[in-house]
C-alpha cells in the first residue's frame, strides 16, 4: 500500500506517476481528499472523548438533580461519541480502499505508457534464432505447469488472479533458494528476525503486508 504521508507531501509526483501510466490522475486527489475526511473524522472523535472523560469526572462530583441532569448530558455525549467513531473508521477504510487502487511510483525516466511502450537499453551477447533452428521456446510458466511445478488455476482460486502454488520440484527450488541466501547471510554475521503484528490476527488486516 502506498504511504499516506508520502502522498499528501507530494501529490504532484503522484499525479505525474499516473499520467505517466495512462492512469487515472483524479485518483491523487480522491486520496487526498479522503484523508482530509479521515483526518477531520479522528479529531471530532478524539474531541468527544477527552470531553466524555471530562464529564464523567463531574458526573463523579456531583449529587442530586446536578448529578442527573449530567447523566442526560453523558448518554447523548456517548451516543455523539459512538457516531463519531463510526464515521472515523468508515473514513479511515475509504481511505484504505482508495489506496488499494493506486499504483506504486514509477522510477524517473521509464517511458510513459504500458507494457508494449518499452524502450530497448542493451542487448547483451547474439539473440539466438529459434525459427532458424527450428525450435520453439517455452516460457516459464509452461515449463512450470509440464513439471507440476506451478499451479495457477489453484492460486487464482484461493487468492485470486495472478496468484499460484510452487509445487513439487519448483517449491524445493524456492525454498532451497531461501535457505541458501539465508546461509549465506547468516555466515556473514546476519541473524534471523521476525517482526509481529498485533493486528495480523485480523483477516482484514493482512493486505497492509
């Protein structure tokens, strides 16, 4: 997801990024204003509560009719509290859900447009002609699937589109991957660090890694 605070401090490097992807640079200010609503939302709440603490140390002060007119004065205080609440987190996940939409900053200099706008950099070594030799490359997610090594149709549907299972011989290949880059780092004096979530245990909370 992309910083919050990123964004509001430099809207126009946002709105570049998306002209340069033919996207929608509208999006910018959807967010901005979104968090402007989130923002406004969270101080009318925060608000409410320190002046609901207020009253419930004069509603501890009191007696008498003074004590239950406060109290009349407390239950709309805490259904004004309650609202306020509710408007900050439907705020805070329209804020959340505009940001799932945006995509990442693009690196200064790539040419603008989509996949098919690339510019040539370099070619390295001589090209081989498979047509001339009479051989048709496979890409990679071809010779995944001969292997049994790659499954996509069982990805997209647990996790959706684009998402798939490392299987069998690939799957080995992965892990023996990590576990090499893991030892060589841990012979260079690196240790092993995993960081907790408090709020990983929440389903909703998991598209913010």
């Amino acid at each position: 997801m992309i910083d919050i605070n990123l964004l509001r401090e430099n809207p126009d490097l946002f709105r570049d990024s998306q002209r340069a992807r033919c996207a929608d640079e509208t999006l910018v200010d959807k967010i901005l204003e979104a968090d402007s609503d989130r923002r406004a939302s969270i101080a009318e709440f925060e608000s409410l509560r320190a002046e609901q603490k207020t009253f419930g140390k004069k509603v501890a002060q009191a007696g008498g009719e003074e004590k239950e007119q406060l109290l009349l004065e407390v239950k709309d205080l805490a259904q004004r509290v309650s609202l306020a609440k509710a408007a900050a987190e439907k705020a805070q996940s329209r804020q959340d859900e505009l940001l799932l939409t945006i995509e990442n900053l693009i690196i200064s200099g790539i040419p603008a447009g989509g996949e098919d706008d690339y510019a040539l950099v370099k070619t390295v070594g001589q090209p081989r002609d498979f047509s001339a030799e009479g051989f048709e490359p496979r890409d990679h997610l071809e010779i995944g699937e001969l292997v049994a090594g790659i499954d996509m149709a069982r990805g997209a549907k647990v996790s959706g589109s684009r998402f798939y299972f490392f299987e069998r011989p690939c799957g080995s290949l992965g892990a023996g991957s990590a576990d090499a880059g893991s030892g060589s780092s841990l012979s260079r004096g690196f240790y092993h660090a995993h960081h907790s979530y408090p709020g990983a245990s929440r389903n909703d909370e998991w598209y913010r890694f």
